[in-house]
DNA sequence: TTGTCATTTAGTTATTTAGCTAAATTCCTA
DNA sequence: TAGGAATTTAGCTAAATAACTAAATGACAA
C-alpha cells in the first residue's frame, strides 16, 4: 500500500493529477498524453488509486478516473503543518 | 538528481526534516532517532542534500545539518498551484 | 603525531520500480 | 452472440532503492 508521497514521486502520476484537476477523463484519453505504454500507464494509475488520489468509475466501453483532491489535501496539510506551514484552499470559481 | 518529491517519498526523510525544523543538528544525533544503520542514514541525507533540502557544515568533529525551507516551500508552492491550492508560511514566532 | 570518535565510501544483497510486449478481460454494438 | 475497442493482467528485464557490514576518511585532542 504505497503512501501518497510515493504515489507522487513520479513525474508522469504528478502530470496525471494535474490533468484530473478540472474534471475526469479517460484511462485512454489520459494516456495520449504520455510516451509510454498504456500498460505502464495502467499501473501508474493502480499507484494512484492505491494511494486514494484517484478513483475510477466504469462508464460506458471506457473507464473514467477522477481526481480525489481531499486525499491530496489531507496528506499535503498532515505533512506541512508537522513542518510548520499552512495549506489554503481557494473558493471554487464560480 | 532526485528531484524534491523523490526525497520526500521515504519516511525517514520525511522525519529527518521535521527534526531539522528547530534548528541545526549533528549527522549522529539525527541518526540516533533512526532505527537502521549509520551508512544508511548516511544515504538519506545524502539525497536530502542533492535535492537542495538541507546542507551540512563541518563544525568541530562533527557535520551539522540545517533544513533549506525554502527549497521545500518553492516544491510544494509549485506543485500546490498547478493543482490549484495555495501555501502561506505563518510568520515565525518571536 | 597518534589515537579516537564521527561520518562517509565501498561493496554486496534483496526488493521495488518502471518500462516493454503479448495475452486476457470487459463491455458495448451491430 | 460475435466483433471490436478500451483497459488491465501476466510475464519479463533493467535499473534504482534501501539496507547491511567492513573499511576508509576527516578532524580534533592528548
């Protein structure tokens, strides 16, 4: 069970997240936007499903995966208030 | 190079900031909160110190290492804003 | 300058990670 | 229900990571 810090140690999952961010997408569509493999891109999002930033949902012929940004924020909030910072969300845009 | 992230993704790591926090300490007396070997330790900091996270000083018989804030506030800054959160560092205490 | 303590380097091992291709699965659609 | 597209699983390889012990280095102190 790998812990949101190492799901983030990863460039492409970190990419992955950000591509999340305004809604889901594809297991495909995300894909498209990497050079490696769809099964190397399978388990990169098994990495971040594993750590809980990330939920797929069967619709249709395809799976979409959505971002689970509480997980984020609570793991981010965990570690910078040990450090002695503060994490902010803004308001949604409207 | 690891990059900030990878530093971040092992626990001891993680530990080894949060100790540094308050102030400089002894590559020893960090080792001594650890549960693994001193060459090991040795290996965390030295990724610690290629990420820019801390440095250490040659200070008597000893190495003193310090936390470099601002490389850990400049990581999380940016990765929190591609993600659409924001960071604020509370002023310190007088 | 020799001894001692602190730290790192060397060298080894086991495990994990990241990547690939090929095959299996799943789920729609015709 | 057969075909086809999307996704994951299986199985493999190469490289990176994390750990250890033992040896080397560095820096003070006697």
């Amino acid at each position: 069970m790998p812990s949101v810090f190492d799901a983030l140690s990863h460039p492409i999952r970190r990419d992955v997240l950000e591509l999340l961010k305004r809604g889901g997408m594809s297991a495909g569509a995300l894909a498209d936007h990497f050079d490696v493999s769809k099964p190397t891109m399978s388990a990169h999002f098994a990495k971040l499903r594993e750590a809980g930033l990330i939920q797929g949902e069967q619709c249709g012929g395809h799976i979409i995966y959505t971002l689970n940004l509480s997980t984020l924020e609570e793991a981010l909030h965990g570690f910078m208030s040990r450090m002695g910072m503060n994490l902010t969300i803004p308001e949604d845009d409207q």
